[in-house]
C-alpha cells in the first residue's frame, strides 16, 4: 500500500463483509480465507481519528505559508493504530472520488490520500525517496535530497494530495544527526504541501520525538490521540465486551452458539490484555483452527488452546509473588 497503485486497490477493493441470511454457503476454502483477513470492527479510536481528521482537514483546507495542524495516533503495540490509519484513509479516499469523479472513460488523475512507512534508521533523502516512490516519481542516484524534496513537492501539489498517513514514525530519532534532518524533513514538507498530515506510531509521547526544539515543534502543532487497549469496562458500557460480540457477529462458522463469545469476555480481555490487535488475531485463529478440525464453533478450551503473540501471553501471565527476604 506504500504505493499508489496499491493504495488505490486496496481503497477500492469492497471491504470483506459477515455472512447473511440466505446467502449461499460458502465453501472451506472461501471462509478460511475470510478469517485470515476478517472484516474490520468499527472502533471507538477509529471513530475518534475519523473526526479528528476531518475537522483538520477543513480547518487547513485555506492555510497558506506555515504548517497545518496534524495528528499524532499512540498507543502500544497490538492496540489497532495501523487499522484506525489505514480505516480513516480509506474513508478519505472513497468520499473524495465519491464527490470527485474521473472523467468517462479515463482514470482517475487525482490522488487524495498518500501512505507511507518510515523506514528503518530513517536519513533525510530515504524519506524524501519513501514519499517519492509512493507517486512513482523518478530518482537516481545523483539527485539531491533537496533536489527529490522539490520534485515530490511539485508532484504532490499537482496530484491534489489532501491527506498524508505516516506510519512507524516512533523510528524517527531527532537525537542523532540523521534522525534530526529526517525531522526537518518532515517539518518542510508539512509546510509545502498542502495536506493534513497524520502520524501513527509507538508510544510516540515517549520516545525522543517529543523532545528538544523539533520536538516542541511538534508537540505544538500535532494533536495526540491515544490508542490504547479498550478497557473492560467505561461506565455503564463495556466496550471490550461490545467488541467481542461485533466480531462474534461476524464469524462464518457452522456450529457455533451467538452469544458463547461474548460471556468470556473476562477471560478474554484479560488474555489478551485488552488489545485489539491480540483479540482479532485469537478469534480469527480460532475460527481457522475450528473449520480444518471440523468443530466449527470456538470454546473456551479451544480459545486457551491458542498461542499468542507474545506481548499477550506476557501481560496474561500470572504475577508469582516474591517471597520476603529474611536478615
């Protein structure tokens, strides 16, 4: 997806959608390959970015000469960032086309959302060459960065890019000269093109992004927007439970009972740790492992049976007390 033509397919592509009455049943292999990629369930942090973006979006629609206010999303590992990012930009995408449609007969020339990666040990020019490669525009070896940032400034501008997604940023170190430069990188190309531009990464707020002069800059032109593990309960509501239940809704198994799910939520949450990107996987895990052994339905003992990644299996492991130490 770090290319247009990627973006754009996976913009357009129908979203996978849960089975309905009286459809035909599909068969093993559809619904295998269904629960490898599952549907994606509306979130509390994807309503929230949502929002958020589009609101900025307007409000730096007519901002010309300095940067327009951005986005940070945080939040550790497993807490469904890359989904709320890519759900958002997805939703930018289809209501900008929807309002914007290609001429008959020719492609569409206008690109409003561009999604990029910071790459590992990120300089200056391999950024300014991530954003480049993500339109197609030509770069050799020759070419300097401040020669590469002109080009994808041009280029973007003319495309009508409108949001910029920026993933992993939390590599970013602006401690280290390269670090810094890619910072400054950032920080001009935010002020050249004329889009909303929204960060995702690991608990960004911690790490040395925040720090120093850039990252005061930063810290004073991007909004924060935690996404973080759903708690059991907020209030009267149970989000993690109400989770549990939209993704149950959506399985495409023969045998299992509605409702089996949701009434370990006490299980799962603390299994998991409330993490999105855990549940999703143990369900959807589930839900193989019960078609190839033919149960068809998912239990409790099928459930512990699972292994998880293991930042999961870490938080749910119990804490051993350490006994006194004695003079």
């Amino acid at each position: 997806m770090t290319t247009w033509q990627g973006w754009q397919h996976f913009a357009t592509t129908p979203p996978l959608t849960p089975p309905q009455p009286g459809d035909t049943p599909r068969g093993t292999e559809e619904r295998l390959a269904y629960h490898s990629a599952f549907v994606t369930v509306r979130t509390p942090a994807i309503n929230t970015l949502a929002t958020q973006v589009r609101t900025l979006m307007l409000l730096g629609r007519h901002q010309q000469n300095t940067a327009r206010p951005s986005l940070i999303v945080t939040g550790p590992a497993a807490a469904g960032k890359t989904t709320a990012l890519l759900e958002v930009g997805r939703t930018c995408h289809l209501a900008h086309t929807r309002k914007n449609p290609a001429p008959p007969g020719r492609a569409h020339e206008q690109v409003p959302v561009a999604y990029l990666l910071v790459p590992p040990g990120a300089t200056a020019k391999t950024l300014a060459i991530e954003f480049a490669r993500y339109l197609g525009i030509p770069v050799t070896n020759r070419m300097t960065q401040a020669q590469i940032t002109s080009a994808v400034c041009h280029t973007y501008t003319q495309a009508g890019v409108r949001l910029v997604l920026i993933d992993e940023i939390h590599r970013l170190n602006p401690r280290t000269t390269t670090g810094a430069e890619a910072a400054d990188l950032l920080k001009d190309l935010t002020e050249r093109i004329k889009a909303t531009f929204v960060y995702s990464g690991i608990d960004v707020a911690a790490t040395p992004l925040f720090s120093g002069i850039r990252g005061a800059q930063l810290a004073g032109r991007a909004s924060l927007i935690t996404c973080g593990p759903l708690p059991a309960r907020h209030g009267i509501r149970r989000p993690f439970t109400d989770l549990i239940t939209d993704m149950e809704t959506a399985l495409d198994l023969t045998q299992h009972t509605p409702g089996s799910l949701p009434r370990h939520a006490t299980y799962l949450h603390q299994r998991t740790a409330g993490r999105i990107g855990s549940l999703a996987r143990l369900i959807r895990q589930a839900a193989i492992t019960a078609i190839c052994d033919g149960t068809e339905r998912i239990t409790k003992k099928s459930l512990e049976a699972i292994r998880l990644d293991h930042l999961a299996e870490e938080a749910s492991r119990p804490r051993t007390r350490q006994p006194a130490r004695t003079a």
